[in-house]
C-alpha cells in the first residue's frame, strides 16, 4: 500500500492487534484507515510489517511508521522474562553435600547441648568457681544449644557462593581471552555469556547438533541440477560451467527459461546496485542466494526490485512481473511460492520452489515424476541439498476468487496461519514439475587445523554421544553423518531406520530398532539410529516411553525433517534421563534447542547470531568444540571440585577444633578462638591460596587434546561425589584433632594462658592448610607461590600488628609466642604429624594404584610418551523410572503427557492512532527483513 510523503501527518485509523505476547515470529493483526484514505478498508499487518526492539533498518534509511507495543508489552520484552537459571551438577552436588553437613551441624548441636546442661545440672554447680545460681530463668535451657550453634555455625561455608562465583567469572574470561579459539576467517572470538556453568563443560555426555552451518559451512554452490528429466553438470562440476546446458540457454529452450525464472524470481532476495554498478543480494537463507546467484551466472539476472515490479535481464533482453501475492515458507508447508503477472503478456503464473515431498506430490495429474524423485535420490545419496521447482499459469477469474480468499485470510485474527496454509493449499496444486536444484554444503574443514571429522572423532573418544537434528532430508544428512565420523560405515556400525506414516506402522519400526539395540548393546559395534519428523512426531506422542529407552541405548541418532519444537523435545527426553547434554546450532531454528539443554553453544555463522546471542557460549567454529570441552570444561570441573570440597574442609576443621575444646571446658559452648581471629580465618587466612587453584592444572593442554578419554573422570563425577567428600571430611577431623592434642599439650607444658592456646592452634590451622594447597597443587606458578607462603607470612604480620593494640584482646600474644622455641616446634610437629599420613597415602595410590591421570602426569614428568591408556571405566549408563516392557502395538500407548499442540486464541485488541494519539504500531512502507523475524528453514 503506497502513501504519499506529504499525507503522513494526516493518517487516521485504527488497528485490530492481539494482546501482548511474546511470540516473535508471528503477529496477526489488521489495519483500518480512515478518510481521506479508503474509508474502513482492512489491510493485513504480519511480522513481515513489523519491526521488533532492539532491531536495526536494513536496505533502507528511514521509515515511518507506529509503535503498537511499548515497554514491557514489547514482543522481546515479554520473551525475556526472567530466565530460568541453569544448574550445574556439581552444584547440585553441593546442595546435597550443604544438606548433610547441615543436619551433621543440628545434630551436633542438639547432643552437645544436651550434654552442656546435663553437665551444669550434676557437676558444674558443684564447682564454687563456676558460680552457677541455684535457680535461673526459664530460657536457662536453651543458652548452652545457642552457644554451640554459633561455634558451628561456620561449619557451613558462607563464603563458598561467593568464591565459586568468582571463580567461574574467571572460568569464562578465560575462554574469551582464548587465542586458540579465535577463527582467523572471520576474526571471530570464543565468548562466555554464561559465567556459571563452565564445569558442566567437562561432564557433558550427549551433544545434539543441527546440520547445515554448525557441522557445515553453510556457503551454498549450486552444482548440479536436472531440468524436465535432462541432468547438468556431475558430482564433481559445475552446472553453470556445462555446456549442453549453455547450448540450452543461448537457443532459447523454454523449458530451460522457465526453470531459470523460477531462480531468479521465487525468492525474498533484495538486489542492491554497487557504487561500481554491480549487483549485490541480501538474502534470507544461503539456499536463495545460490540459487540467484546461479541464475545470473547462467544469463537469468535479477537486476531490481522496485515495489512490487521486479525486472529481469536474460541474454539481451528485459524482462517485467508484477509481484501479486507472495505465500510465505513455513515449516509445515516447506515450500515458498509467488504470484506474479508477466507484464508482456498479462499472464498470472503461480511460482513454486519446496521439499520434493512438498511439491512432487501436487503436480499435474499426467506428469511423470518418477525422473524427479530419481534426481532428488541420487543428489541426496551424494550430501547435495536438493530442491524441487515448478510453476502453473492461472486464469484470471481463477487467480481473482483465490486472492479474495487469501485476503480475507491475512485479515483474520483467530487462527490466522491456519486459515493462509488453507488457502494456499488451493493454489499450489496441478504443478508442472520443472525439475531439481542440487547445492553443496560442504563441511567445515581447516588445512592448518582439526576439522569436523577430527572433532567428532576425538570427542566420541572421550565417551561423548551424537545426535544430528536436522531438516534435510534423510538421505542427505546420512551422507553427511559418513562423512564427518558421525556414523561408521559398514561393518564398524549399523544404521537402523525408524519409519512409519501411521501410528502402527511406526510402533512395529521402533520395536524392531529396540530389539536389535538391547541384543547389540553390549557389542563394541556403533549402531545409530535414524528417524524423520512425521515418525518422531508418533513416537513422542505415543511411544514416548519406549523412545526414551531407544535414547538411553543409542549412542547416535540422526533426526531428519525436524521443527524446532521436535529438537527441544529431544533435548528434554536426553535430560530427563538424567543426562548433561550440549545443543549446538548456528540459526534461529535452534534457540529452542539450544535453550532447552544444559549447556547451549552458538555458532557465529552466516545465519546471523540468534543463536550466539540465545547461547551460553558462543564459538566461531564447530571444531573449537573439542578445546572448549576437553580443555576448559575438564579443567574448570577440577578446579571447582578441589575449590568446594576445601571451603569445607577449612571450615569443619576449625569447628571440630571448637567441639573437642567443649570437652574440657565442661561442655559450656566456650569459644577457644576470639571473635576477630575466627573472622579473619575465613576472610583473609584461607581464602587467598585457595583462588589461585583457578591456575592449576594437573596435565597439559597438549595432553588433555591427545587422550580425550581421561574425560571419563570428569563425566562419572569422579573428583566430586559422597565419596570424595568424606575423605575430606576424614581429612579434617584427623587434622583438627592433631592440632588440638599438640595445642593443649603445649598449654599444659608450658602452662600458658588460654588465649596464647587458641592463638597456637590456630596457627596450626593456618601451617597445615598451607601444606594441604601445596599438595594438592598440580602445578606452581609465581603467583600460586606468593599466594601460598605470602599468605602465611601475611597471617604473622596481621597477627603482630593487632598484638601491639592494647585494645584488640590479642595483646602481646603473638609477640610472646613467636619468642618461644616451642612454638615453633609445635609447628613442627603439627605440620609433620598432619601431612606425614596424608603424603604416604598418596605415595601408595602414586606408586601403586595410579590412575590414568597418575600414569600421563609421570609421562610428563619423565618426558615420555605414552602409547595408551587402556580402558576407563565409562559412567554408568542411566535407567528410566521404570523398566520398560517389549512394545507392542497391540498394547496401550505410553502417551507424552507434556506433548500439546500450541495453539493462540487471544482476544484482539484495537488501537487508534492518528494526529493526538500516541503512536503505537511501527509498520515500514519498505520491504524490511529482520534477522528477529524472519521464518527460517530447519538446515
């Protein structure tokens, strides 16, 4: 609808809107202008007339237009929402771990309270220095259990949030300063939005990965194709290079000139004139944009689009249509078609480009297919991206009729996209097959490093599965699966396909797949499965608990013609199985996906950068995958479990201490410790050498890439479990009672004050935990060394200084004790009797039980090589709730109970605008494109 510059201060109307969502894809909506205008004509506003926040113009410098959303009521602005936070295993872990050690503490302080006025009743008033009074309120009972719950009460580090939290920012900044990550192509960084979830890095088990773009380099090449039943070009040509097919083009064959029109016109391609006076194009997909650029190669030049007209060059000649209508690619209908009217002529030609599933099925009743779908099978077998063309001419009363209907459809506000897929089903119908585009989507690969294959190949080394979700068809995206080590071929593996159109014929596929998945379970032999979208859709909501089984068996799936919403299901099904899964995507067809997983990585690819921006890290190539999985995650989980289980150590070691002073200090909740000691124990004496653990690495990057299956250790939770955490429990009970036993001998040898004792033991603490940092540090730096010995010499320096004020309670203390050669002796003895059982035990597992990571940290040190490490035990594989029996078709469906389809039925709205009303709807006259908006094919 054109309107003119000068009246568009003078435009009054109202528009019919829904109320506010947060669905970014679709807005049914309807405007009415008043006069001068046409009085109350309705014209349809979609997404394409919409611009969302945040978006920026393209192929045009202004536009006019409304606001009809503002706010929070912005379509982005509803979408945001409040995230829901992801969380880590190891901080579930940690929950639980928090859990046990709080009922330890009630426990603790009920027995101890308990024993504390028991005492006071029977033995303490007996004491006349004591001086308990006879009688006392009636609160009396709960002051000695208040004592000892503030002596535990740091039993529970508080402190442990706020360092993990920092620590993981530091996670991320690593990956983002990674020079490793960096892709030279594009000069495209590695970047962390997510900061808190580094270490589910290292414990990832499943990855499900589109196709086109993430596993490829989605740039299109138009290879070869096959025009009413004549093949161009071969499997290692170029169609636009042979010369049958040129011969073709300079004689005029209208086959052919059809064929080459359908390129050029049924697009959303914008051409745009250089400086130099080149054509540049702005398109959507990479599929549109070879396929026009192939068409001008071979003499079909789209030259411009102005309005509505769109003017074409072939050979020498110009030619005009007129754009009528143009019906939308969805993924439901998965095929895109135009209305144009030639203007030599006046005819109207309907213009079709899809799926062959979605064309070949509606051509003309006397036409032969069957060259076609052999075109479309060979081009698939060889990982060709395949396209079906066609066209029909309408008549005019025809074309009439049907327009009335698709307007009156565009303008409804209740099942708007329903009503226009109705509509269009009318028209696409009777087609003249024209033939089968085949475009290459190679995979990517770097001459100067690891490419796809190597990536997956290394990754499955280090007991990671695949699933490939993808909208292509099965054939092309088995192809490609071969190509890139996705699946082996024959005899290695065995490909296993679940088909079906109906609910019965599916059933009896899937029984046959897990049959042959439960006998082959325990072979080496890598059998993957392969399903498409109209199969998955019956068995996720039929079958779904014998798919989820087949998901638990599986090793690698391929899922070929799947939405959006299938690919989340999926990645729902791998999580509620109790599995950390990865998506990875390059396109707005992934968010969901992406979202929906436990860890979402965006590719910075040429689809945009929805997914980047939707993901929690971002990467600029599949094959950075394997660094930032086996070199950050791995090292960020070690450091995180050697970080958490020590905040816990430190703490119940001084509480311990605290417990065994209460024994003979008549169980009266006393402290041994002064409130500002006990304060900055925590804050200053044990936090610092603990931080730079962030530094520590127990192998080598080099060798972490070259023998991925140490990965297991991480992945079985092996460094962070029940298990690990009693030994440090363990750990700090038999250190708290060494330190206790050498401070109170030294009191009664020395006959010191109290406070010198306290000052004594925590010394100890201090000595000993700097022993305990040491002996867990893999590797030192300069930093890790100033950390650890300036942290103690700082502990002394601290400690003098509050000794010189008179006010601090502290005074003299630490001057007194440092005069002493017994301190300094019972120093020694603390540190030799505490890390001389912890050393010999390491020394035994080191020397004669080591592990895998023991045997590559000796090759490191000695500097040899190491050939192989055998086999690791890989983590357990994983039970649904409840043992599923053999399916049959016979029997009652297992229904998913969270399968719905999404339907909106919102009420409408209306909103006037006009001179004294605020604008509310922003609609461009221009032809705009939005990288928010637009419907993207599932690649």
């Amino acid at each position: 609808m054109g309107i003119d510059f000068e009246l568009l201060h003078k435009i009054k109307g109202v528009i019919e809107c829904p109320n506010p969502d947060k669905d970014i894809r679709r807005l049914d909506a309807n405007l009415r202008l008043f006069p001068p205008f046409i009085d109350n004509d309705v014209c349809p506003l979609t997404i394409k007339n919409t611009i969302l926040q945040s978006c920026y113009l393209r192929n045009t410098e202004w536009a006019c237009g409304v606001a009809v959303y503002t706010g929070n009521e912005t379509k982005l602005g509803m979408s945001r929402g409040i995230p829901e936070p992801k969380l880590t295993a190891m901080d579930a872990m940690i929950d639980k771990l928090t859990g046990a050690i709080f009922v330890f503490q009630i426990v603790v302080v009920m027995v101890l309270g308990i024993a504390g006025n028991v005492w006071k009743d029977t033995e303490a008033r007996k004491q006349w220095y004591v001086l308990y009074p006879d009688e006392g309120p009636w609160y009396e009972l709960l002051v000695i259990p208040l004592r000892f719950e503030l002596l535990c009460s740091i039993m529970i580090p508080i402190s442990i949030k706020v360092s993990l939290d920092l620590v993981k920012s530091l996670y991320a900044k690593f990956i983002d300063w990674d020079r490793e990550m960096i892709d030279l192509e594009t000069d495209t960084p590695s970047h962390a939005t997510n900061t808190a979830i580094s270490e589910d890095l290292g414990q990832v088990e499943y990855i499900l990965t589109d196709k086109t773009g993430t596993l490829t380099e989605n740039k299109m090449v138009f290879r070869i194709c096959c025009i009413s039943g004549n093949f161009y070009g071969n499997e290692a040509g170029d169609a636009s290079k042979d010369k049958q097919l040129l011969n073709a083009i300079s004689s005029g064959s209208p086959d052919v000139v059809r064929f080459l029109t359908v390129m050029a016109i049924c697009n959303t391609v914008i051409p745009v004139q250089s400086k130099t006076g080149a054509i540049l194009y702005k398109a959507q997909s990479q599929d549109e944009d070879a396929l026009v650029h192939a068409a001008a190669k071979l003499n079909m030049v789209l030259v411009c689009k102005n309005g509505n007209i769109l003017e074409l060059r072939f050979n020498t000649s110009a030619i005009q249509y007129e754009v009528l209508e143009t019906l939308e690619f969805t993924s439901d209908r998965k095929r895109m078609s135009v209305v144009v009217r030639d203007c030599q002529n006046g005819k109207i030609l309907l213009l079709s480009k899809g799926a062959d599933e979605a064309i070949l099925p509606y051509a003309s009743p006397g036409q032969q297919t069957r060259i076609f779908n052999e075109a479309v099978e060979q081009y698939s077998q060889l990982g060709l991206r395949t396209l079906c063309l066609a066209w029909r001419e309408l008549k005019e009363d025809e074309y009439e009729e049907w327009s009335s209907m698709f307007r009156e459809a565009s303008s409804t506000l209740v099942d708007r996209e329903w009503r226009i897929a109705e509509v269009c089903q009318r028209l696409e119908r009777d087609l003249e097959v024209l033939g089968v585009t085949a475009i290459e989507d190679r995979l990517q690969v770097n001459i100067f490093r690891d490419g796809v294959p190597e990536t997956i190949y290394t990754l499955r080394k280090a007991g990671i599965h695949f699933w490939m979700l993808t909208g292509d068809k099965q054939n092309t995206a088995i192809q490609i699966a071969l190509s890139c080590n996705f699946i082996s071929p024959e005899p290695k593996g065995q490909l296993l396909l679940i088909d079906g159109k109906t609910e019965e014929e599916v059933g009896r596929s899937l029984e046959r797949v897990l049959l042959t998945m439960r006998t082959t379970a325990s072979e080496p032999k890598d059998v993957a499965f392969v399903i498409d979208g109209w199969a998955l859709e019956i068995a996720l909501k039929h079958y779904w608990k014998a798919f989820t089984e087949l998901a638990i068996l599986s090793r690698t799936a391929i899922c070929c013609r799947v939405t959006p919403s299938q690919k989340a299901q999926l990645v729902q099904i791998l999580k509620s199985c109790d599995y950390r899964t990865l998506a990875i995507g390059d396109g707005g067809n992934d968010v969901r996906m992406i979202q929906q997983a436990d860890i979402g990585v965006g590719i910075s690819g040429r689809e945009g950068l929805q997914a980047a921006r939707a993901a929690d890290y971002s990467i600029g190539r599949f094959r950075f995958l394997k660094r930032l999985i086996l070199v950050h995650g791995r090292y960020s989980y070690n450091r995180t479990a050697f970080l958490s289980q020590y905040s816990f150590y430190k703490s119940l070691l001084i509480c311990f201490i605290q417990i065994f002073f209460s024994f003979i200090s008549g169980v009266s909740g006393t402290s041994l410790f002064n409130s500002v000691s006990l304060m900055a124990y925590n804050v200053f004496y044990t936090s610092i050498p603990v931080l730079v653990s962030v530094l520590d690495k127990d192998l080598s990057e080099e060798t972490v890439m070259q023998h991925p299956q140490i990965l297991f250790y991480c992945q079985a939770g092996r460094l962070l479990n029940p298990s690990t955490f009693a030994g440090w429990f363990g750990r700090s009970l038999f250190h708290a009672i060494v330190v206790f036993v050498i401070s109170i001998h030294a009191y009664a040898f020395e006959k010191s004050e109290m406070e010198e004792v306290g000052m004594v033991a925590l010394s100890g603490c201090i000595w000993l935990q700097a022993f305990v940092v040491t002996i867990e540090t893999n590797s030192f730096t300069i930093l890790q060394h100033l950390a650890i010995w300036g942290n103690l010499i700082a502990f002394y320096v601290i400690n003098w200084i509050v000794s010189a004020i008179p006010s601090s309670g502290m005074y003299t203390i630490m001057f007194r004790l440092c005069r002493q050669p017994s301190y300094w002796l019972t120093m020694l003895l603390i540190v030799a009797a505490g890390m001389g059982p912890i050393l010999a035990i390491k020394y035994f597992r080191y020397t004669y039980r080591p592990s895998k990571i023991n045997t590559l940290q000796q090759a490191e040190r000695l500097g040899g090589p190491i050939l192989s490490l055998g086999n690791i035990e890989p983590p357990q594989q994983r039970l649904i709730e409840k043992e599923v029996a053999p399916l049959s078709i016979t029997q009652s469906k297992n229904r998913n109970p969270v399968y719905e389809p999404l339907l909106s039925d919102s009420p409408s709205t209306r909103r006037s605008f006009g001179p004294g009303t605020p604008f509310d709807f922003f609609q461009s006259q221009s032809r705009l494109s939005s990288n928010y908006t637009r419907n993207c094919k599932d690649n």
